[in-house]
C-alpha cells in the first residue's frame, strides 16, 4: 500500500553506513501509523525530500522487513545528495512512495537467476538478491534454482555491501564473480568490465532469467552479449534510470515512446525496452 502519493511524510535515520568513499546507506523508518501501511516490493523506488535541497528518486535497497526498516544506498553527485550526506542518526527526511513497478516475482520461481550489476546498479537489485536468499529473511531460497551473480565496479574500493556479498558467496547453489576496471594492491581478482566474466556462466541459457542493473553502455553491452550465449530476451529485466521529477506519471521527465519509466517501469524485459528503442 501506498502513502498519499503527493504528500511526503518524514522519516527517521536509523543508522548510517559508509559504503564507498563517495556513498552511503541510510536505514530508515516512517514515523507514527504511516509505517503500518508503507508496504512496498523489490525494485520500487521512493521520492526523497528535505526542505530547502529539494526532492529525488531512490530505489529501495532491501528488501521489506517486519518492522518497516528499509535501506536506500546514496551516492553523493550533487546538491541533494550533498546535503544527505551531512545528515545524522535520528534526522528526519521527506519520504513519498513507493513507485514504480517490482520485477516479475512470480515468473522467476524454480528458475535459475542470473544478476548482472555495475556500481551502484547493485542498488535495486539487492532487495530482489535478499528476497530470494533465506538468510535474508526472504525464506524463499528452495522456490529458486540456481544463482549466479556477477557484480563489477570501477575499483575495489568502489564495491557496495561487502560483508553481505561475502555472506552471498556462502548461499548454497549460487556463484558470486567480481570484476574490477582498475585494480588496486589489494585486489587479486577479475579484471574488465562485467561482460569479461560471461564465459564463466554455468546456468542454462534457455531457460534462466537474467536482472541487470547499472549504467546504460553497461546495460546495452551486457544484453548484447548475454543474447549471443543463448538468453531469451523475454527472460531479461532491466531495471532504468531515467530523469525524474513527479514520479507519478504527470510531469512528463520520464517520457519515452508512450511509456512512463516512473509507472511502467522503471523494470522492464528486453522484449519492452526493443519497442521504447533502448537496444544495444
Ligand atoms: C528511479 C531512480 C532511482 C534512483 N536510485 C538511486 C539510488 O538508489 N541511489 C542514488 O545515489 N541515486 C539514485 N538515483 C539518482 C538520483 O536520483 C540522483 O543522483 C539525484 O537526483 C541527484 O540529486 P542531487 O541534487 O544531489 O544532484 P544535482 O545537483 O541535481 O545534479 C548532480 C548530477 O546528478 C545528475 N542527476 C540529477 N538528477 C538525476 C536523476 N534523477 N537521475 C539521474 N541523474 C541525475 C545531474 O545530471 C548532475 O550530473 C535514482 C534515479 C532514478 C530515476
Ligand atoms: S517522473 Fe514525472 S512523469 Fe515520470
């Protein structure tokens, strides 16, 4: 259920986390009875205010717990984000939402999934990563098959939720690969961009379904690729970042050939994206 989808309400800082030199991650929570009814789904996202700096989208960052806790992941690139990086535990912010459409939960039981992410792309597809790990309080991990992860960022240092991706690593049936562009000294791993770890992709291609989140040339190249070792593009969901200001489908911002990514999307299979024109 949503909030008056107008009207942010605030919402207290839990806890901070530094993730990477330039992002954080806020855990939240809504204050008085709107937390009852603040329910939202993996790959959704929330409007963001705080007076005098304005307001912007954030994909959700967890998945939904008990208690309403949830997490947004905010890499700091200008005012806004400027100003939410001096806040502190028990600040309030603005928060209205959720928007926006969740993946296919459904389509992906008994599948084996594949998650493809660049930098903070990692964002939006770890409430959907949390969902299907039981550790994560998802309790769904014997309704999926098997997992393969695939996650590259810039440097190491770079790299989002790392006690978690170790923890991932231990998940039974699922792979975890990293890749860095630059590599540092302490990096002994993978080198290059995410399409660099394909050939070690074990799942069968004809029937696995495939997430990719990150930025656009890294979307387009990813699905290039993937395409050519046999996944159907119905099988493929991207999830979009697209200029946003209402987020409820009236501005306009989002616009692309009919479809609002804020209502629409921002989640969509190959299949869509091919008619919107995003192709690689
Ligand atoms: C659906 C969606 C989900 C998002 N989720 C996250 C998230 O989880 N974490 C995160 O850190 N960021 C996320 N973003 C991007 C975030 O909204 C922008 O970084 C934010 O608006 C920047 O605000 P600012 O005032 O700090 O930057 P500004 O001072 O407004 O601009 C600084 C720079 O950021 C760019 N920018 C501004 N607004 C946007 C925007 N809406 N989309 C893309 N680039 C923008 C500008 O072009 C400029 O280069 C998301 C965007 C969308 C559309
Ligand atoms: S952000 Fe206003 S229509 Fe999508």
């Amino acid at each position: 259920m949503k909030l008056n989808e107008y009207l942010p309400v605030p919402a207290a800082i839990k806890d901070i986390v530094d993730e990477t030199p330039d992002t954080k991650t806020f855990i939240l929570q809504i204050k008085g009875r709107s937390n009852r009814v603040f329910k939202y789904k993996p790959g959704q996202f929330l409007m963001i205010s705080l007076p005098g700096y304005g307001e912007a989208p954030f994909t959700f960052a967890s998945s939904p717990s008990k208690d309403g806790k949830f997490q947004i992941s905010v890499r700091r690139v200008g005012f806004l984000t400027n100003a939410m990086h001096k806040l502190k535990e028990k600040d309030i912010i603005g928060v209205r939402g959720p928007y926006g459409n969740t993946f296919p939960l459904d389509k992906m039981e008994k599948k084996d999934l594949l998650f493809i992410a660049g930098g903070c792309g990692i964002a939006p597809l770890r409430p959907l990563i949390q969902h299907v790990f039981s550790t994560r309080g998802g309790k769904n991990r014997k309704d999926y098959g098997k997992v393969e992860i695939i996650y590259g960022c810039r440097m190491p240092k770079d790299r989002f939720y790392k006690k978690e991706i170790k923890e991932w690593m231990d998940e039974p049936d699922t792979k975890v690969y990293l890749t860095v562009d630059e590599p540092d000294q302490t990096w002994d791993g993978a080198c290059g961009v995410v399409c660099v770890m394909f050939p070690r992709i074990k799942l069968n291609p004809k029937t696995s379904m495939v997430f990719l989140c990150g930025p656009s040339v890294m979307i387009k190249s990813a699905i290039r690729d993937i395409l050519k070792l046999g996944f159907r593009e119905q099988n493929i969901y991207a999830s979009l970042e697209r200029y946003m200001k209402c987020g409820i489908g009236k501005c306009g911002h989002c616009y692309i050939k009919g479809k609002y990514v804020c209502t629409d999307g921002p989640n969509f299979s190959y299949t869509q994206m091919k008619k919107l024109g995003i192709t690689s």
